[in-house]
C-alpha cells in the first residue's frame, strides 16, 4: 500500500520560513518524480514545484522562484520543500504527489501524478 504523509504545516508569521516533510512508503522511491502541489480555499490545485527521480532537475512556480527549495534523500524516502520569505498568499493546502518516471524528467500537471498525500495545512497570517 503506498503513502505518501506530509508534515511541518502549520501557522506562520508573514517573512518566516517552514519546511514541508512528505515521507513516502510502499513505493520504489528513486524511480518517482515528486512534486508539491496546494491549493486555497475555493482556487483550483496549484502547482508549486517538482523534483526528477535521481534530484538533477527541478522546477519552480513562477510564484514561489527564490523562496522555495525542493529536494530530496532517496535513502530516506523522503522529499522536502524548504519555504522562505512566506506570504499570506502562501497559505494553503499542500500536497505530496508521485509520479512513476522511467527517465529523469519531472512534471507539472497533477493528472501526471500516481499517488497524493493527505495534505498538510500552511497558513501564513501576523
């Protein structure tokens, strides 16, 4: 059975820093690409960022470029997301998601994801 379990959320002031933890289990880690998608109440699901299988490529949103750092420990099953700089447009859902790769490429379009963790809370308010 496979999941993905997100962590780190939670209230943060407007300028401070999170990080996201998103352990995955039941899966061959290195063969997935991973990414971070969130979505606000009452907006679609966002993309914020992807990672490839082996680390070698990333991808940001234009929204978070400079603030936010993917990576990833493929011994740990285990991708992260480092937020700096957070802004209450910031605030959201974020979610874990896999998706199976056979080449080192990453994606940005949620349909090309396997599996979704359960969502971890951010809110970012003085």
């Amino acid at each position: 059975q496979v999941q993905l379990l997100e962590s780190g959320g939670g209230l943060v002031q407007p300028g401070g820093s999170l990080r996201l933890s998103c352990a995955a289990s039941g899966l061959p880690f290195s063969r997935y690409y991973m990414g971070w998608f969130r979505q606000a109440p009452g907006k679609e699901r966002q993309f914020v960022v992807a990672i490839s299988r082996s680390g070698d490529i990333t991808y940001y949103a234009d929204s978070v470029k400079g603030r936010f750092t993917i990576s990833r420990d493929n011994a740990k099953n285990t991708v992260y997301l480092h937020m700096n700089s957070l802004k209450p447009e910031d605030t959201a859902v974020y979610y874990c998601a896999a998706g199976y790769s056979g080449l080192s490429y990453i994606r940005t379009n949620y349909q090309e994801y396997d599996y979704w963790g359960q969502g971890t809370q951010v809110t970012v308010s003085s």
